[in-house]
C-alpha cells in the first residue's frame, strides 16, 4: 500500500509529476485551444468519451494539475478550479439544484454568499433558508424540506469567526439524504479537512490564503466522493440521469465517483464560464507551495494579537477560537488544534464610531477589502461588505455593528501589536 504523504509534502508536490526531459516547475499552458490529428479524436473529447483537452473554458493542463494539488490536500478524489470563490459556491449549490429546490445554510457566512443565496438564488427558483449553526440540531432540521437539496456552511465564518461543528452538520444533512457543503477558505485544509468530519464536499476562495499574496482571484471546489447519488436518486436527477446534452449520458453510471465533478465541468462549466485563467492558476500554485509553512506563522501571531486585545481596556470584546474562555475555543479544540487562522473580530469600546476612527489611525495594517494574505487587514465589515445587509440581517448574520475584522499577516507581532496600541493611543 502506497504511503501517504504529508499535507506539507502535497502542498510543494502533488497536482504536477512531471516526466523524463518536462520542466520541474508548473508550465503555464497559456492557449484557448488544443490540437488532434482526427476528426474522430475530437468528437469522443466532446461526447466525454476519453478525457483531455480541447478548449480552455471546460478544462487546462495547469487549472487540472492545481486542482489535484488541492483535492490531495483536502483528502477528495477531485476537484476543479472556477473563477472565483464566489463562483465555487454558486457551482458547488447550482450543480445539484435547479427552479423549484431549497438548500438550508448556516446564517454567519461570508456577506457575499449570503446574498448569492437570498437574493441571487430566489431569481433562479432556489430557495435558501438560513439557520442558527449553534442551535441544537432538532432546530436546524425543522428547517429542512422535502425537495432540500443541500447543507451549507462555513469551517471559520467570515467575519465572525464562529467555529462550525462540522460532525453535527453532517448527522443533519446526511439523517436527510442530502450532502453537507463546507467552504474551508479561512482554515485551509493544513488546519482543518472537512471531509474527514463528515462534509461531502468542500469550497474554497483560493484568493485567500492559498494564494497568499492577494495577486490572483479564484475559487475551488473538491468532491470527497463518499455521497451516495444514487441511494438519492429521484432527488439528484441532474447526476442519476441520461444528460440530453451529452446523448443520454448518466454521469454516476458513466463516472462513479467523479461524477459530481464532472458534471460541474462538463455541464456547469460549459454553459456559464466561471473559468479561472492559467495564469491565475499557476500564481495560486506558488502559494501553495507555501501554505504549510504560512499557516503557522498567521495563526500564531493571530493569538498574540488575540492575547493583547483581550487585556486592553479599550476594547469591549474579541472573538478567537485560540482564546480560551471564547464561546468557540471547544469546538476549535476539535477541528483546529493546531490552530484556526490569522482572522479574528472584536469591538472597541465607543461603539461604531469608535471603531470606524481606530481603523483610520492604523499604519501597518491597510484598510482593504481583501482579508487572509501575508499582509495585515482591516475592515469594518458593516460599512463595507456587508453593508447591503439590514441591522437585522447583519445580527442574523454574526456582525455586530462596531465588528472590525483584523486579518493578522505573517510580520513580526510585535510590529503589528505596537500599530494597534499607537492607533489606541489616539
């Protein structure tokens, strides 16, 4: 039996094995297009007949090779890589739901996704009822419909930094035959694989801390190939039957395994062009290669900001798994023992105002809508992105009105605590 490799040893290695006389390094395949030497060749590519490549917009050498880096790391059997993260969810949902299907998400998720599902999906026919991730799980499954489709939720929430306990979404999804979707963006599979929780299949905003240097936007999405499609089949036909567009293929009979990946390509992909671009792709690929080695250093600065924040007196509260006496530290304790992230939130005494005028004394840290790269940010996420959202909506959601979301970089911590006192200071 073939040893498995360590997270770090993936994340410098796989996705790319190159042969006698290829370059070591990851090529960047920069063309649209692809030849063959038979009409014949073609036709079986476009009736997924055989794999390979033909146009960019369904798949690339360099996208295919980072994705498998990816789908190593989070413990799948596949994976594909979309434009955005934004655009990983949308795929993630939309590749099992169609006008008339109803998904039940967490409500502490990303300000963008939850407006993709409570104002995008609805135009679409897609239902999407938002839950309470901490009630118990008789409350979350009231939620659930005869035509629910999926489970939605995030490993870190973002900006609040909740914990999900991914084990009780899983019982819930799975006692209702349908999968539990997990964006893994703020963990990265070096702290935390869903998949070995119980997620069925996992997101991400590569943009994030794969990437790491803020340089290339893109999203991914792995399949850990454990949903049975087929024990759901009346609810899955979109995977469990003949596909008109592809002469009545059936992607479960035709692929096993892979057949939610290849629909999200071959379907999916095809039809609406998420793509991300090769050379996005091979950008994303270098910071992976650092990943194992970022993640630390984020998370460990993040806990001494965390500590300073905690014992100063202007500041009302802080959220940080890595704390202890946090509303959270139990659940981190189980899925991130060796650590959350370098995101964390809290609120300064004065309220809103207060906050907003802290934010503009800062010098090392920028004011930027990014979050979750080698450099600290800051943002007052209902002033920015999530300002579309109700005071309401913004407590359903996990954001306090004077929430600052503080992305600690890998500088040195010192540095980056004595800018947080000089912006005190005034």
């Amino acid at each position: 039996m073939e040893k498995k490799l360590h997270r770090g040893t993936l994340c410098v290695q796989a996705g790319w094995t190159p042969k006698k006389g290829e370059p070591r390094v990851l090529p960047i395949y920069q063309s649209t297009t692809f030849k063959y030497e038979t009409s014949e060749q073609m036709a079986r590519l476009f009736d997924l007949e055989e794999s390979g490549y033909f146009y960019t917009r369904l798949q690339n050498p360099t996208n295919d090779a980072v994705a498998a880096k990816i789908a190593a790391l989070e413990g799948g059997v596949a994976g594909m890589l979309t434009s955005s993260g934004q655009a990983a969810s949308f795929y993630s949902v939309f590749n099992i739901c169609s006008a008339g299907d109803h998904v039940v998400s967490a409500s502490t998720i990303y300000g963008g996704t939850y407006n993709l599902f409570g104002v995008t999906l609805p135009k679409l026919g897609i239902e999407v009822t938002f839950v309470d991730q901490d009630a118990s799980e008789e409350e979350i499954a009231r939620a659930f419909r005869p035509n629910t489709k999926a489970l939605f939720g995030e490993t870190i929430s973002n900006p609040g930094v909740a914990v999900l306990d991914i084990e009780k979404f899983a019982r819930i999804a799975h006692g209702h035959g349908v999968p539990l979707i997990v964006d893994n963006t703020f963990a990265t599979p070096i702290n935390c694989r869903p998949i070995e929780w119980g997620a069925d299949i996992v997101t991400h905003s590569t943009t994030k801390y794969m990437d790491g240097h803020a340089t290339s936007v893109g999203g991914a999405i792995v399949d850990s190939g454990n949903f049975d499609w087929e024990a759901h089949a009346d609810k899955y036909p979109g995977l469990t039957r003949p596909d008109a567009s592809y002469h009545g293929l059936t992607y479960t009979k035709n692929f096993g395994k892979l057949a939610y990946i290849t629909k999200a390509t071959a379907q999916l992909m095809r039809d609406l062009g998420s793509i991300q671009s090769p050379q996005n792709a091979f950008l994303l690929n270098l910071g992976l290669e650092t990943l194992h080695l970022r993640m630390p250093r984020h998370c460990a600065n993040a806990q001494k900001v965390a500590e300073y924040l905690k014992g100063n007196g202007q500041v009302a509260w802080v959220n940080y798994c890595g704390l202890k006496g946090d509303k959270y530290y139990d659940l981190g304790q189980k899925y991130l023992p060796n650590g959350s992230c370098g995101v964390l939130s809290f609120g300064l005494k004065g309220g809103r105002d207060v906050s907003i005028r802290f934010m503009d004394n800062l010098k090392l840290a920028a004011i930027v809508t990014h979050v979750a790269d080698a450099r600290t940010s800051v943002l007052h996420p209902a002033s920015h992105t999530h300002r579309q959202l109700t005071d309401e909506q913004l407590i359903e959601a996990g954001v306090a009105p004077d929430l600052i979301r503080f992305s600690v970089g890998i500088e040195d911590a010192e540095d980056i605590i004595a800018d947080i006192e000089q912006a005190l200071s005034k």
